[in-house]
C-alpha cells in the first residue's frame, strides 16, 4: 500500500518470533514459487522491504504476486488508487467493501488479512467478524449497510444492476464517484480473490489478532 499501516504487531499479545516460527512451517502459498526478494527489480524490492519496516512483516500478498512483477505493479497501482484516496468512503469503508465480498467468495487470505485492516482503520475490534459473517446484523449504519448491499450486488449478481440500485446510494448521500468507488473495489477484490484461491495463497499468522488486543 502507498502508506503501510503500522499494524502494532511487536506490541500484541502474539509474539513476533513465535508467530515467525509458525509461519516458517506454512507456505506462503502453494502452487507457484514465491521469488527470493533479492532476486526481484529494484521497485518491488525496495517496497517489499518499506512493507517490512513499517509493518513489521511483509504481507504473503506482495510476496505470491511478485512472481509476476509486471502484474504486481499494476495490481497495486490499482489497489493504491481505490484503496488510499480520500473521498465520500472512508478508508474503514473501503475495508468493509473487502471484507464482505472477499468472505461471498470464500477468499480466506483477504477476509483475514482485510479484516486485520479494518479493525485497525474502524478502531473496532469487533467489526470485522461481524460484516465477515452476516452484514445486515453487523453494528454499521444504514448508509453502510446500503453501500455494502450494492457491493454485494456487484460481487454476485453484477448483470442485475439498474436504476433504483443508485438511486437507492443516492437516498443516502452517495455520489457518482462514491459508486464507482464502491463498485471498484469489489470487482478489484473479485481478482483478488480469485488470485488467492488460485495461488492457495495462505495468511500470515500476524494477521489474526491485529486490532483485536490493546498494545
């Protein structure tokens, strides 16, 4: 991401060298070779490591699709461009996109790892769990819930999309860039998700208790 979050991991409840050891015996994923980031371009070295400085971690998403570096840079020139403007979605929103449609398609990395995110970005701990099981009991707000409905729409049945279904985001303040935006990220997510069932790419074991427990 453009700007890493500093997830807090050294500070959780969750040892950094025990959950280094655990990872040591998992693959990142398991159906490409993950490439040594010594042997990658500059560009994507030099953001690999930038990850791993603020984070603590690289993200085992950077590692699976650096096998591909031309697609690695489009993918998170994407990403970047959804993901870490301002706009009428909040950055936990944006979250709460993933997180519900990346869990419609069965996608564990994303669900996991977004998860993590939007605990961080929603100062909740609880929020995550709740929009990966069941939205519409979720403690979010009605605009929320509208937001997420159509991106549930576009995750599922995209070729039922009509009128009403913006003028139903328009009732709750959402504007035309707002509902590209929310229509975006959940097709982006569909590749991603996609990706990650393809690669059987496999979360760090970081990401499970970021956002849950006090630093």
């Amino acid at each position: 991401m453009a700007a890493p979050i500093n997830y807090g991991f050294g500070n959780s409840r969750f040892p950094r060298a025990e959950a280094r050891d655990f990872a040591m015996t998992q693959p990142i994923a398991g159906r490409f070779p993950v490439p040594a980031i010594d042997k990658l371009p500059d560009d994507i070295r030099t953001r690999l490591l930038g990850v791993q400085e603020k984070s603590g971690f690289i993200p085992n998403v950077f590692l699976t699709l650096a096998y591909r570096p031309a697609e690695f840079r489009a993918f998170f020139a994407y990403h970047d461009a959804l993901m870490e403007k301002d706009g009428g979605l909040s950055k936990a929103e944006r979250e709460m996109i993933v997180v519900a449609t990346s869990s419609a398609n069965a996608c564990e990395y994303c669900v996991i790892a977004h998860g993590a995110i939007l605990r961080i970005r929603a100062k909740n701990p609880l929020i995550a769990d709740q929009i990966a099981i069941n939205y519409r009991n979720a403690d979010i707000t009605a605009r929320q819930q509208a937001m997420l409905d159509f991106a549930m729409k576009v995750c599922r049945e995209p070729q039922s999309i009509a009128e009403q279904d913006f003028a139903a985001l328009a009732n709750h303040g959402f504007g035309d860039d707002d509902i590209w935006d929310i229509g975006a990220i959940a097709a982006l997510f569909a590749l991603s998700n996609r990706m990650a069932h393809l690669t059987r790419m496999r979360p760090n074991p970081e990401f499970y208790l970021m956002g849950r427990v006090p630093k």
